[in-house]
C-alpha cells in the first residue's frame, strides 16, 4: 500500500497501533497533543506534525484513536480539525470508542463534506494492539470498509461490519458490557472458591472444562499467580483501565435509555465499577474489580 496516511492519537491504544503502520512500512504521519508520544513515533520511523492539519493535509486515509466523545468532536469538527484540513474524499476511520449517536452524527458530517467515514472501535486490548491482532468493529458503507481493510489488516486479524455508521460503536459497546458483567461473575466465583478453601488455579481448571467456561477464564484471569502475562500477574498495571470500562459502561446505559432497552446486570456493573474508581483504583486494569469483590465491603454497601 502505497497510500498517504495520518494517525491521530497515540495514546495507550493508538501508539501500539500506529508502530504496527511503520512497520509495515506505511508512508505514516502522526499527531498527538503529547509530544513526548510524537516523538516516539517519530524515532520508530513516522513523520511527526506539529498539529492536526499539518497531520491531515494530503492523507488519502486519517485514522482517530481518541479517548471520547467531546475529542471526537473537536479533532473532527473543530476549526482546526479534521474535516477543515484533510484532503477531499479521504477515508476517514474513527477507532475510539464512543456513543453510536455521536459516531453518526460525525459520519454525517464528514459526507456531507465529500469524505468517506467508518466508525472501527477495537477488541482485544493493549496486547492486542501491540501484537497486531486487535478484532475491528465497523459501521459504514461496506465500500468504504472494505477500502480500509488494507491498512486496518495491518493491526488486526478480524475485521466485522456490524452494519451503518455507527453500528461498530453499537456492537463494541454490548461486547463490552457483557464484558464487564463477565469479568464480576469470574470474580465472584473465584472469590467463593477462595473462601470455601479451594486453590483459585485449580478452580479456574475446573471452570474452563465445565458450563462456566468463559473468555476471562481462558485468557484474562483476575487472580495474581493463576496466568502468567495478563494484567493480575503485574499487579493490575496494563491492559484496559477501570476508569475506561466507566466510560464504556456509561455509553451503554445511555444507549439502553434511548433504546429502553433492559440492562440491570449492565446497570450494576456500571455502579460497581464506579466504587471501584472512587476508591483509587481508576487506572487500574479492569479485572482489578476481584480487589472489591475481595475487601467484603459489597454486603455493607449493598
């Protein structure tokens, strides 16, 4: 692929994703409002832009990994953003994680402005990314998805069209919501067979042949000394963030109360995770919730 691109947002998410572009030896420019990160793309071989033009300009695809809804919008619809700047039918591809609504709105707009615009939130987390195996979640026009492929094969190996734009956001969402009710029910499990007097490593086998086998069972085990690799062995640092599963969660409760669709277990989730932020846990890995379930304080606080 000999196309011009740019990549905006090198966050925890998007640095792994853009290294993978250099080394498949896309023509790749980057932009990120830490310099320090610019500057990391810049040594492993992209071309480093002072800001979102310069990053834009000329690019016949631009790719966003952003942290919400509010960047979303400033980085594509802003004075100095995307659609200002880049190059009249360029394939702009969203992988941030956002509101379905906000996707379509942005699609919307960027249509109406001669751009072609897919929404791809990712799977598969920072190892995930780092590894080039991430699972894309699309909304668009199976066209312009199918014009991505090419790049977006270059940092992932599944790539899903879950429908119109904003479908990917939608279908990322109900993912990690089951996710999240997944990861507190391994917890709970563990935690039981823990205070019963049962080895977590061994129970965790047990598990994994039986009904309750599951994906955190099988790659994401919460409890330290069970898997070697993952977020617990490394005392929860890494991975996907409490404070980003928050985030997660709420789109899905806003989404069920436009849809009236029925959520509780997503509903307590949300709570849960929510304590588990207050309590200083925010940038922790997600399966950092065993720690909650852990202290006992769930009884009291009902």
């Amino acid at each position: 692929m000999d196309k011009k691109i740019a990549f905006v947002g090198l966050g925890n998410m998007g640095a792994p994703m853009a290294e993978n572009l250099v080394r498949a030896g896309l023509d790749l420019t980057v932009y990120d409002r830490v310099a320090e990160a610019v500057a990391k793309l810049s040594a492993a071989g992209a071309k480093a832009a002072e800001n979102i033009g310069a990053a834009v300009k000329g690019a016949e695809i631009v790719i966003t990994m952003l942290p919400g809804d509010e960047a979303v919008r400033r980085v594509y619809l802003g004075e100095s953003g995307v659609l200002v700047h880049a190059k009249t039918g360029a394939l702009l591809i969203d992988c941030s994680t956002i509101n379905a609504q906000t996707a379509r709105e942005v699609a919307v707009a960027a249509q109406e402005r001669g751009f072609r615009m897919i929404d791809a939130p990712v799977s598969g987390g920072t190892a995930g990314a780092a590894a080039a195996t991430l699972t894309f979640i699309s909304g668009g026009a199976a066209e312009d998805i199918d014009a991505a492929r090419p790049v977006l094969e270059k940092m992932g190996k599944k790539i899903f069209r879950a429908g119109e734009s904003g479908a990917g956001q939608a279908a990322k969402i109900c993912n990690n919501m089951l996710l999240a009710v997944m990861m507190i029910g391994t917890s709970e499990a563990l935690n039981l067979g823990a205070a019963s007097g049962l080895d977590p490593k061994v129970l965790s086998e047990i598990m994994l042949q039986s009904s309750g086998r599951n994906w955190v069972l099988e790659v994401y085990n919460p409890v330290s000394g069970v898997m070697e690799n993952v977020p617990a062995a490394r005392g929860y640092t890494g991975g996907f963030g409490t404070d980003l599963m928050v985030k997660d969660l709420g789109i899905a409760m806003e989404t069920a109360e436009t849809t009236e669709a029925a959520t509780p277990l997503g509903a307590y989730a949300l709570d849960l995770y929510r304590r588990h932020s207050a309590a200083g846990n925010g940038t922790l890995d997600f399966s950092s919730i065993l720690k909650l379930i852990e202290s006992q304080k769930l009884a009291r606080l009902g």
